[in-house]
C-alpha cells in the first residue's frame, strides 16, 4: 500500500481486577516510522482479504423528544419557536460527532491536529468501553486508529486486535517469547471512506466492516459502537453479480473454453480491485468482456435490464473468487467441489433426475472407494 499515513495511535482495553472494561489508553499518536507503515499497510491488506463485509452509513437522524410537545388532546403541536409541528431531528451517534469535530480540526491544519486526533481517539474508545458495557459483551485487545490517504481518498481504519505469543531463536540461540498482533483473527474492524463521508454522503456507502461468520452477529456491538447501520450486504450483492456475469455469457453463445476464458478475466479484475482495495465498476467490468458494437449490447447494459439492476460500484468479496472459479456444495453429509471448466468435459449434471456424474475420481478417493469395496 504506497500510502501516506496521517496519524496513527494505539490503545488497550483489559479488565481490571474488578472484572470490569477498562481502557489503558496512550499518552499521545505513534510517530509515522517505517514499522507504522508496514504495519498499516497489513491492517489495511487483512481487511481488504476479509470476505463478507458490510457496507452502510452513520444513523444520522431521529426524532428529537424535546422538540415535539403534545397537547392535552394528544396531537403534536408546534415547538415552542414556533417552527413547526414536525418532529426536528438530531444525530443520535456521538461518534459521528466527534469525528465531525477532528475533521473540521484536520481540514483546518495548524499544530494541533495530531492532537485532535488523539483526543478524537480517546473519546471514541472510553464509548467503546460505555458500549461493552451496556451490551455485557466481554472484548480486549489493543484498539488501533489510522487515518491515511491512498489514491487521493482518505481513510479512517479503527480495529480491535488481539495478540498472539510466538517463540523466537535469538543469535546466541536462545529461545524467548514474544506476542506479536494477530492480524489473521482480525474479526473487529470498520473502515471510514472519509472522502465520500465530504463530498457525496448521500450515497450512504461510507462505512465498511467486517460481519461475523456463520451468521454470528459478533460486529453488533462494535457497529452500535460508532452508530452505524448496514446498507448493503456485499456478500449478496457478490453474489448477484457473478450470476449476472453467468448469466450474460450464457447468452452470448459462447463455447465452454470462451466462457472460461472470460471467467478468468472477471477473476482476475476482482483480484486487482481486491489489492488495491478499490470498488468494482460494472462499466470497467463491461469493457473486460465480449460486447456487440451493431447493437450496443455490453454487460453494463445486460444488467440495467434485469429485473433487480446491479448498482454500478460494488465493493469486491474475496468470497466470490472460489464462486468464479469452483462450483460448490454441501449438505446431507455430502460435500462437492469442482472447477467450472470439468462441467461438460467431466462433470455432468441432469436436472431431470437430480444427478451428478463424474468421470475420472480423483485418486485418492478413488483408493478408498476401492478398498472399501473389497471389505464389503
């Protein structure tokens, strides 16, 4: 990641000898060495490889109490300012807040914005302990915040990482032990596209976070945390667009070799978005494949015309490359994996009696179908 940190600090939450949540907080922001580099650079690398993330927006607005005073008939009537009789609204998230305040600080300059962002870190870290508690959800670790710039886009990554010890060989071949960040259980982090929060907050695709799996909603806490709700589900949204490319190539009459071939594209455009930790673009992905110039007829306008249109950014989900490359299932105790390119050649599938045939088992199976034969 060829990215320009901006400010990077780190705080801890243990529980106490009284068994409670407690923050253990830092003096003051790392200073920007190439080890805060490297290591953001991985934060921002583990992240991206998360699949099943979703993306959503701040809960900006409610309905302010004090702003609607009913009357002894019980109809609301006007403020007493005389305004109106429609309920007002507030932002109902002190996290979006506190954020507002240190990017007005940051857009200001001067020497006090690392300060800012300190401050800014340690409010939102004493409500994550405020929020652990009113859940009764027991987390520790070591709570990062990086705010960073890449490709003209600034980002605000906040993450909660646990450790994990490791033995080393020193030069006198000793051995010691250290712990070391466990960035591969990385399972609480959101990530602030504070570019688009500026210019284009209506689109409501600011916030990315990771989802639990298994439909285990361990990101609850952590969302209630900086008020955000989930807009889009980038797993599903995956989904529909490796259908739709399914789809489109089905009806371009393309041999099976051809409709791999493009498959491979498609894999390898999700790959690069995925590094990059860019958005895909379903025009980018349109010029990637086949098209008719007589008819104008391409993927972008394949999919305006189904019935759910797919939107035109869509972040990428690691997930979706196995579903480009593989086809599987599981179920009844039977698990099936193939690649997409053996249907047809050694796979074959009649939808009429429900059946999957293969040819040339893989050996190994092959090995123990065989022996167990030869004890029946």
């Amino acid at each position: 990641m060829s990215a320009l940190i901006h400010h990077f600090v780190v705080h801890r939450l243990i529980v106490n000898k009284e068994e409670k949540i407690e923050a253990v907080p830092r003096d003051k922001c790392l200073a920007v060495t190439p080890e805060i580099e490297s290591l953001a650079h991985q934060i921002n690398h583990s992240f991206n490889a998360k699949p099943g993330k979703g993306v959503g927006h701040f809960v900006s607005e409610a309905p302010s109490i004090s702003s609607v005073q009913p009357s002894d008939d019980g109809e609301k009537t006007e403020s007493s300012d005389g305004q109106s009789d429609t309920p007002s609204t507030h932002d109902v998230s002190g996290f979006a807040e506190g954020l507002k305040k240190y990017l007005s600080a940051h857009k200001a300059g001067g020497d006090n914005v690392e300060n800012a962002f300190h401050d800014f870190s340690l409010d939102a870290t004493n409500r994550l302990v405020k929020t652990l508690v009113d859940t009764g959800t027991v987390e520790t670790g070591f709570l990062i915040f990086c705010q960073y710039e890449f490709l003209a886009t600034q980002y605000l990554m906040i993450t909660l990482l646990n450790t994990r010890s490791h033995v080393e060989v020193t030069n006198s071949l000793d051995l010691s032990s250290r712990e070391h960040l466990d960035l591969a259980k990385m399972q609480l982090a959101v990530r602030f596209d504070l570019t688009q929060l500026d210019v284009q907050p209506e689109q409501q695709r600011y916030v990315s976070f990771i989802k639990g799996r298994m439909g285990r909603k361990v990101s609850d806490f952590f969302m209630q945390f900086v008020g955000c709700e989930e807009l889009v589900d980038v797993k599903q949204q995956n989904k529909q667009l490796i259908s739709s490319v399914d789809a489109y190539l089905a009806s371009e009459s393309l041999d099976p070799q051809e409709q791999h071939q493009h498959r491979e594209e498609v894999k390898n455009y999700f790959k690069e978005k995925i590094d990059a930790g860019e958005t895909l673009s379903v025009d980018e992905l349109a010029n990637r494949l086949p098209s008719n110039d007589e008819t104008k007829n391409n993927f972008a306008a394949f999919t305006d015309s189904l019935e759910n249109p797919l939107e035109k950014e869509i972040q990428p989900d690691p997930a979706a490359l196995k579903q480009l490359a593989k086809f599987t299932g599981q179920g009844g105790g039977v698990s099936v994996s193939f690649e997409r390119k053996l249907m047809g050649d050694r796979v074959f599938y009649d939808p009429a009696t429900d059946t999957l045939t293969i040819r040339g088992i893989p050996p190994n199976l092959k090995d123990q179908l065989n022996r167990q034969s030869s004890m029946d």
